[in-house]
C-alpha cells in the first residue's frame, strides 16, 4: 500500500473536525511529496536540522509542526517559518519562542505539553504548573507567542483503560482553563497506536506517522 492510500485510509478513519498532523521525521522529501501531492499540508518533525533541511526543500505552503522535546538554542533555527510548537514544557522555552518570534516579526502558536503519562521519562507541565502560567505575570507579557492548546502523550502501554484515563483526565482540564483562556482551542493527543481512544476521549488533533508513512526502519 503506498503513502497516499494509506493517508486515505487514516483521513476515513477520524472525523473530518480533526486536523491529522503526519509525522514525517526520518522521512525522505520524496516520501513526503508523495502525501503533500495526495493533498496533505501538515507535517511534523522532531528534529530541528532536519525541520530546517526539508522546510528549504519542499513546497512552502506545507505547514510544519515541531514536535519532541525542544531545546531553547535551536529555536533561532526553526523561528522563521514554523506553523506550531507542539511540545512546550518550561518558561525558558516560552520565553526564547517569545524573544525568535519578535526577532522575525511574527506570532508563533504554541501547545503546552501536559505531564500525563506515567512514565518519567515524557516531559510536561503538570496541571497545577500549568495553571500557575496563565496566571503569572512574566507570561502576559510575552506578546508574540500564542498558546492555542494543550498537548499530551499516554503511557505507552497496552492497557486501553489506562491510556483511556490519562487522555480523558487532560480533555477535562483542558474543558475547564478553556473557560478561563479564550486562545485555547487544540487538544492534541493520540498517535498510530492510540489515536481512535484520544478521539473518544476528546483529541482534535492527531500525529500520525507509521499508519501513513510505514514502520520506521
């Protein structure tokens, strides 16, 4: 089956509210025009250098997402032309993504990513750090960044009901700071393995790389 047919496959698979992010990291911009020439125009990568190698190869009306942890030094490269941030974890990194975006002139829309997972090893904010940000007063004033949402990855796992737990635990805290944060309209959660559980428990945005692009080798 080839890149476009499993993209169709994946669009048929989710309602049409859902914006599909398709993961192309370790991907060849061969692979990548396959799917773009299907009709896709977001894809996410989570390495800066090669973000900036296919940003430079590809056609510039893709819209590329930054997924994966994000360090503050590599945010100079990717300030220019990323679409959306996903994986935000500290103040540091909002305040550089804030100072890059004012140095290019522009608003850069950004994810919080929300602890959720048990594993120690996934990186977030926890609930309550999370909403001590929108209240702080060095978050107000950060003028060129937009937090449009909240990201979350489950444990990795084969229990559904845990996984069920963790997504349905961040849409609900997402449904309560939303009523507090108008900016806030993307819940990002849910990848190949999980997606159809992040869509039942309330995900609007899905990164999806193997059901479309294969195994990674």
């Amino acid at each position: 089956m080839n890149v476009a047919e499993n993209l169709q496959k994946v669009r048929l698979s989710i309602p049409e509210n859902i914006k599909l992010v398709a993961v192309s990291k370790t991907k060849s911009s061969e692979i990548i025009l396959e799917a773009y020439n299907a009709g896709h125009r977001d894809f996410a990568e989570n390495r800066v250098q090669e973000l900036s190698e296919k940003y430079e190869q590809l056609p510039k009306d893709i819209r590329w997402h930054m997924i994966g942890h994000l360090q503050t030094n590599k945010v100079k490269h990717i300030a220019p032309f990323v679409h959306l941030i996903h994986g935000v974890d500290s103040m540091k990194l909002l305040k550089e993504i804030n100072k890059r975006a004012t140095q290019n002139n522009r608003i850069i829309d950004c994810l919080l990513q929300i602890h959720i997972a048990q594993e120690a090893t996934k990186f977030g904010f926890s609930f309550k750090e999370t909403e001590a940000i929108f209240q702080s007063e060095e978050f107000k004033e950060l003028q060129n960044i937009n937090i449009v949402g909240l990201m979350g990855m489950a444990t990795n796992t084969n229990d559904e009901n845990q996984i069920h737990t963790e997504f349905h635990s961040l849409a609900d805290f997402f449904k309560i700071l939303k009523t507090q944060n108008s900016n806030l309209q993307t819940i990002s959660m849910g990848m190949s393995s999980d997606y159809p559980i992040a869509i039942e428990a309330g995900s609007d945005m899905v990164r999806i790389g193997s059901a479309i692009f294969g195994k990674r080798h």
